[in-house]
C-alpha cells in the first residue's frame, strides 16, 4: 500500500498538498501529516504541489 511520506522539516505548511489530494489523507496544522495514511491511493498528486518537495510516495 502506497503512502505520503512528509518531511516536516521541509514542511512549509502551505496546504497544497492537502488541497491536491483527492483522498483527504493529508492534514495541515503547523506542518502537513498523513493522517488517514491507509486511505491514499499513491497517486502522487500531493508530492507533485508541494512547493518545497517535502513528500515523497512510498510503496
């Protein structure tokens, strides 16, 4: 099962990638988090609009 994996160091906070995702699976307070990880469908499309490449998409 495919995953966000989030850099919070890198994490801007910004939202796009939690606005991107057509899952809901990213959440943004202080930094972004994979909150209903099991939820993602590895489609990439949060790793594509962050800004700062702060997430990755594991297998």
């Amino acid at each position: 099962m495919s995953k966000p994996i989030i850099d919070a160091d890198a994490c801007i906070g910004c939202g796009a990638c939690a606005d991107a995702c057509p899952c809901g699976v990213i959440e943004v307070e202080d930094v972004a988090t994979a909150a209903n990880a099991d939820e993602c469908v590895g489609c990439g499309a949060c790793a594509d609009a962050c800004p700062v490449g702060a997430i990755e998409i594991e297998d």
